[in-house]
C-alpha cells in the first residue's frame, strides 16, 4: 500500500514550497528559489521510482483516500509513470533556470510558489486515479497558471491574454465536468481504471467522449481558440517554457488516459482527425511567417498538439503519448535557450547565395524520400504495422523531403546532398524504432489501433493529400515567391487568417455586455 501511494509525496513536496512562498510575498526570497530547485529534483526521484515500482509490479490504482468515491487515488502505469517523469523533469529544469532568471525581481517569491503550485498541480492530474481528482487538478492547474500569466498585471497585454485564457479554460473545465458527471453516472463509480476496463460504445460514453475531446482540443489551443496561446508572451520565459513543455500537454493526456473511451466514439475520433489535421497545417504555415522567435515557437506549438490530436483521432494512442515526451523535450530547450539563439544568429556571417531546388528536384526528392522510408519499412517490417501508423511515417517524410530538396538543388554542396540523405535514413530508422519502443512500453495500457473503416480510409487518404500538397509548395516556394499572390498569402498568414482577431470582438463584446 506504501508503495502506491508513493507518487503523492512528489506533489506535497511541491505544494509544501509552495505555501512557503507565501512567506516571501512582495521581497526577496533568501535561499526559496534553490529550495524549489532541490523540492523539483526530489519530486523527479520520486516519478522515476515510481516507474520503477510500474516495472517490477506492473499497473496498479492505490486505495482512495477519501469516502464515496471522492478523494485522492494514484493510477500508475506506463502512461502516468511516463508523464509524471517528464513533468517533474522539466519542472526541475525551468526553476533551476528561473533561480538566475528571476533573481532580483521584487515578486520572485511569489513567483517561486506559483510554479510550484502549477507543477505540483500537473503532477496531481497525470497521476489521477479517480475522475474527481481529475478534474479538481484540471481545474487546479488552469488557476495557478493564471497567476503566472499575470505576474505583470500591469502590462494591458498580459491582462488581455490572461482574459482570453481564463474564457478557454472555464469552458474546457465545464465540458470535463459534464463528462465526468456522465462517466459516474453510467458507470456507478469514479475510478477510471474501472472505467477504462468496462468502456462499452453505449450513448453516454458517446456524450462523455465528446467532452472529453471539447475539453482538450480548447486545453490544446486549436482553430479556431488558438489564440491564446501566442499572446502569452509577457509572462516571464520560464512560464513560457513550463506552459508550452508541460501544462499544455494535459489535453493529449486526458485523450490518452481515455483511450477506451474515445475508442467507443468513433465519430468524434474523425473529428479529432479533421481538426487537428486543419490546425497541423495551419499553425506550421503561419510559423514560418513569423519574425518573432517566442511567437514562432507558440504557433509551433500549436501545430505540434494539433499533429497529437491527430494520431489520437487515428487512435495512435502510443505515438502520441510519445510525440508529447518528444515535444515537450525540444520546447523547454527551445525557449529557455531562446535569448542565446537570437545573439546566435545574428553573430553568424550572413550566408552567400541559397541553392533554390527547380520543380524537378522537389520531385526527385519527394520520390527518394520515400524510397528511403519503403526500405527501412521493409528492412523493419511493415507487418504487424497499423495502416494508420504507416500513413503517419508518410506524412512525417514529407517533411524530411523538404530538407531533402535543398540538397538536391542543382546548386547545392555535395556534403549537403550527403548529409540530407543521411538525415531522411536517421529519421525513418527511428521512426520505426521509437514506435516499436512506444508499443512495447504501453502494451496492456492503451489499446491496440483498430483496422480502419470506411471512413478512418477516407481521411488518412485526405490527410496524406494534404499533407503532401502543403511539403511540395513549401519546398517549391522559392519559386513562385515573387509572384504578386505570395505577397498578399503571407500577410494574410502572418496574421493567422485573422480567426484570432475574430475571437477578439467576441470577447470584447461580451467583456462590455457583462459589465453593463
């Protein structure tokens, strides 16, 4: 029983700094940040035990620890060990950094506590064994992270942005609340492992999925709610890099933790698959009309959870699961190291020409891309191998296609050639191998990805056509760059389609209605 009930002592190591910091409210903090720092390092301890305990014993849920149905549960298994892991690790990192970072700021105190409370809030949801829990941490984790998004309240941008959040999240909050109140009502207990095991396609676990998915594509800031999440740039960078690497992870979780019960909804999985699938391709093309190095990374971001949402509609439970390790890794690292990468660039000898690739490059490309990805399938085995996996390593080629073109530009270096080639072979290598990996881990955890019907056919095919279209304009760009249309798309990009700006005076609107 010690044992289950382990993986709190990470959290309450957390929340107990937390109500430290409420010590240091307004000066100084003394010796609290690197407190936070070692509090981070220890809760990480105890997440890697507790995978350990998942290995040795396999998957287990501790006793509740309240009455009827209401209190604190842990659910361990290779989805929350996982999560819990690299929470607590990118936790760590980020107060480690925010200790220099924030050091000489009036409100760091304050500032070490929230981030505390929004970690050990994170660690809660990820390790819930029972719905209320689950959404009591939801709930938890959107409102200390506000706090974070405000530690400038003066600045009128924060404000709006924060506003802006606080109307995603309460409407995420209420669409989980419904689904949790279904779950317990169709299923007479809150233990999700109960739940997960028992899942039947009846109409209620229809309506709960559908809450279940509302409430994380808003959590997951996707079309047309997105914008947000680009607008949450007056926080301090460690609040960025928390949020983008961890906080905003919770709605492929929940996706994730609900497998079974999205598995019974088979329409809403194709919704996931159409609306991530739209919001891949949008997020990625407005990135790279961005001149901000933070505002690229947030509309990266977006586009990455979208790519997630996705292989959940295609019930790639397991590549999802590991997309977000994958993501959350390279988006700590990416704004945390931000200021270093502009100094960076702008040291660098400005390059002499580019080799722009000609049509037929692109397409000798796209062909040898994959070619390479058909023989490592091969050399791997496709069998055993989901159709709706094997379609996703298509798509994640094409973008290895587009780096392939600029080696192939009639223009370009050998060793560019070279090291293209090696690149699209590295990445169809571990394509295969980190999914076999991921399979392996999750095996008896998630469920295995159903053969696809009709209609799950009909979207990969979509999803390959658009996919494929957007690589070979990208790749072809350079082009038709000049032509008078190009222009006017990159405004109309750069400004995100303007759906943000839609969102705006709606907000405003309602914002001078309630204050009426």
């Amino acid at each position: 029983m010690f044992l289950t009930l382990l993986p709190f002592l990470a959290p309450a190591i957390l929340i107990g700094l937390a109500l430290r910091a409420r010590n240091f409210p307004g000066q100084r903090p003394g010796n609290l940040p690197r407190l936070a720092e070692w509090g981070a390092l220890a809760a990480f301890a105890v997440s890697a035990i507790s995978a350990l305990i998942v290995i040795l014993q396999g998957p287990t849920t501790s006793p509740l620890i309240g009455v009827f149905g209401v209190g604190l549960s842990a659910r361990l298994d290779a989805v929350s060990v996982t999560m819990l892991c690299l929470v607590s690790f990118i936790g760590w990192i980020v107060l480690r950094y925010s200790a220099t970072y924030m050091d000489g700021e009036m409100r760091q105190g304050a500032f070490t506590g929230w981030m505390c409370a929004t970690l050990a809030s994170v660690l809660l949801l990820v390790m819930s064994g029972n719905l209320i829990q689950l959404l009591l941490a939801w709930t938890a984790t959107s409102l200390s992270l506000h706090q974070l998004l405000l530690f400038y309240p003066e600045r009128t941008t924060a404000q709006r942005a924060a506003r802006k959040k606080a109307v995603v999240a309460r409407a995420s909050e209420a669409a989980l609340a419904v689904s949790v109140a279904v779950l317990v009502g169709a299923y007479g207990t809150t233990d999700i492992a109960t739940i997960l095991a028992t899942a039947t396609p009846d109409l209620l676990t229809v309506f709960a999925a559908l809450g279940i998915a509302l409430a994380a594509v808003l959590a997951s800031a996707q079309f047309p709610v997105h914008g947000w999440l680009t607008e949450v740039m007056e926080a301090p960078t460690p609040v960025s890099a928390l949020l983008h690497a961890g906080v905003i992870n919770a709605g492929g979780f929940l996706l994730i933790r609900f497998a079974d019960v999205m598995l019974a909804a088979p329409g809403i999985m194709a919704l996931l698959v159409m609306l991530g699938g739209f919001t891949a391709l949008f997020g990625g093309l407005v990135m790279l009309t961005q001149p901000a190095v933070k505002t690229s990374l947030a509309w990266s971001t977006i586009a990455q959870m979208a790519f997630m949402v996705m292989q959940c509609g295609l019930a790639l439970f397991p590549l999802a699961l590991l997309h977000i390790v994958a993501h959350s890794l390279y988006k700590a690292h990416a704004f945390l190291s931000a200021g270093e990468a502009v100094s960076n660039v702008a040291a660098i000898r400005r390059p002499g020409p580019v080799a722009v690739p000609s049509a037929r490059n692109v397409m000798q490309a796209f062909g040898i891309g994959i070619v390479i990805y058909a023989v490592v399938g091969g050399v791997f085995g496709f069998d055993g191998k989901s159709v709706q996996a094997i379609a996703l390593g298509v798509i994640l080629i094409f973008g290895v296609a587009y780096l392939l073109a600029q080696g192939f530009a009639d223009a370009a270096p050998g060793a560019l050639t070279r090291r293209t080639v090696i690149y699209a072979a590295a990445t169809s290598i571990s394509y295969f191998v980190l999914q076999i990996v991921a399979l392996k881990l999750t095996a008896g955890t998630l469920p295995a990805t159903p053969s696809p019907g009709p209609l799950e056919w009909a979207l990969i095919i979509l999803a390959l056509i658009s996919f494929g279209l957007v690589a070979v304009a990208q790749a072809t760009f350079p082009l038709w760059a000049t032509h008078p249309a190009a222009a006017g798309l990159r405004v109309h990009l750069s400004n995100g389609l303007y759906a943000n700006a839609l969102f705006d005076r709606v907000l405003d609107g309602w914002s001078k209605r309630a204050t009426t």
